[in-house]
C-alpha cells in the first residue's frame, strides 16, 4: 500500500494527455507501486480516444506470438563467439560512469552557499580562539555543528536547490534514495570538517571544566540530521530543518539565558560557562550518548515505515 491514491480527474487527465508534464510524472512514479492506481489508468486509457489503438497494437503483438509459437524459424548457425575480455580502458569507463552518478545526485550537496557557510563557521571558530584569545570558540562550536548538517539537507534536496527537481524525484532512483544520497555528501563535507576544527581548538582553562570534547557532537548531529528526514516525509525539508534546528538552539540557548541573573556574571566568561556545562549535560557521559543513538535508532524506524512518502513532489 502506498498510503495515497489518485483522483479519477487526475487519472483521466493523464490518460488524455491534458495533465501537466511534472504531475504526469509525479503520478507514473505513483503507479509503479500502486495496482489499484495502475488498473484505473489503464481501463480509463482504454475507455479512451486511445483505446481503438492500443486494442489493434495489442491483436497485432498476440498474432504475431501465436504465428512464430505455430511455425518456429530454424535456429540459424552461428559460429561461436569469442569470449570477449575485460579491457580496462573500459573499466575505468565503468567506474567512472558510477563515480558521475553519484557525483550528479549529489551535486546541490556540494556546492552553492551552504559550503561556503561550513568553511565560515570553521574558519571563525579557529580565528575566535587563536586571533581573539577567547575560551568560547569550542563551545560555540559545539553548540552550532549539529545544526550544520541539518541545514545542509534543506538547503541541498527540493525544488529551490536543484533546477531539475521535477525529473529528479520522479524518476527511479528519486524520493527518498535522492535524499539520503544528499544527506551522506553533506554529512562528508560537515563531519570531518567540523571535527577536525574542533581538535585544533586549544582546550579550555580552568574556568570551563565540563565542556566536552571535540567529537561530542558526531551523535547527536546524526540524530538531528535522522530527525530531519523523517520530519519532512510530513512536511518538507525546508519545514522539518526549521524545526529540529530551532528545536535545538532553543533547548540549548534558553536554559543558559535563564539560570544568569543580572550582572557581570550574565556576559562574557559567565554565558560561555553555562553554556559549555549545558552541553556537558546534554553531550558527556555513557547515558546521554546512549539516549543519542536511541534517537538515531527511532528515527531510522520511522523513516524505513514511510519511505513512500518521499515518492510524492514537495509542495513547499
């Protein structure tokens, strides 16, 4: 079951030809899982215009079987082929067909201004620590890179971010293939990157104890950027990044504002404090970690039950 079906307007559209080409498209990618949707279009194709073609195609395709079934051709005498080898000019033309494939499906991933806002935050956290001396930049770097993933999957899938979304998502390889592939470049890019940054960060002084490491963050970014995609089985990536990102900078942001009081300890190395023990809280230690990758787990289930839901075109 695919969890939706088409509208007998919509159905007789298409067989009429009078549907739009990107919803013709969107409902062909539709009935290749739908037997129910498959057999209206066909009996409504046949009911059609179309119909007195379709049925003189169709007697002319059984007379020829029955003939050629009635009164075989001998089989003619070939000679054997030679077994052609494995050249690797060819092979390399193989593996560099399959290197472009998914270097196109990937493609709104690795360019445009969400690498160029990856290399800004890594670049400001180093020029923060060493060029301003600050003890915050680790902290803050913490607190921004799980969003950084998940902005980069609303900025890399949907109709704003690749020109030939229409044909992209209703083809075979579209939906929710299209996305994960997305997602994992933008996961290469972000991933490294932010982790290195964060082990050339000089390690906080005494006044910051709890911070966490550098790699702290790899879980619970995986489960924001899983939280995302299934999210936007229900809306769009675009809504479900909004979401989960404000989500998090919410969570993070308010109760480091509302345990300062008024005073000098509210500003500078107080804020950077309390921020750095909230994301001890929410990032040190076996039971969050473990709470992380349940997060991870679940979200993963949810998105395996509603894999057919990325097969229908954004709307947003």
């Amino acid at each position: 079951m695919t969890g939706w079906h088409a509208a007998d307007d919509l159905v007789a559209r298409y067989t009429d030809g009078s549907l739009p080409e990107p919803d013709a498209w969107s409902l062909e990618k539709h009935l290749e899982s739908c037997g129910s949707c498959a057999a209206r279009a066909s009996h409504a194709a046949r009911a059609g215009a179309a119909g007195p073609v379709l049925a003189h195609v169709r007697d002319a395709v059984l007379d020829t079987v029955l003939h050629t079934a009635r009164n075989p051709l001998p089989a003619p005498s070939l000679p054997t082929p030679a077994v052609p080898t494995p050249s690797a000019p060819r092979a390399a033309r193989a593996a560099g067909g399959r290197l472009g494939r998914i270097v196109w499906a990937a493609g709104p991933a690795l360019r445009g201004a969400w690498t160029g806002a990856v290399l800004l935050v890594a670049v400001g956290a180093l020029a923060l620590a060493y060029g301003g001396g600050s003890d915050s930049a680790r902290p803050l770097l913490l607190a921004v890179a799980p969003v950084v993933p998940v902005a980069g999957v609303a900025l890399s899938y949907g109709r704003h971010a690749d020109p030939l979304y229409e044909l992209v998502a209703t083809s075979p390889s579209g939906g929710l293939r299209l996305l994960l592939t997305r997602t994992a470049a933008v996961l290469a890019v972000s991933v490294p990157l932010l982790t290195a940054t964060g082990l050339l960060l000089p390690t906080v002084g005494p006044r910051l104890p709890q911070a966490p490491m550098a790699a702290a963050w790899l879980l619970p970014g995986l489960a924001l950027t899983l939280a995302t995609l299934a999210l936007s089985g229900y809306t769009s990536c675009r809504t479900g990044s909004a979401v989960v990102g404000g989500g998090w900078l919410l969570a993070l942001a308010a109760p480091v504002l509302a345990s300062g009081g008024p005073g000098p300890t509210a500003t500078g190395s107080g804020l950077t404090e309390r921020l750095a023990q909230q994301l001890s809280l929410y990032f040190t230690g076996a039971p969050a970690q473990w709470g992380w990758a349940a997060g991870c787990a679940l979200c993963a289930l949810l998105l395996a039950a509603r894999r057919t839901a990325y097969d229908r075109l954004e709307t947003m």
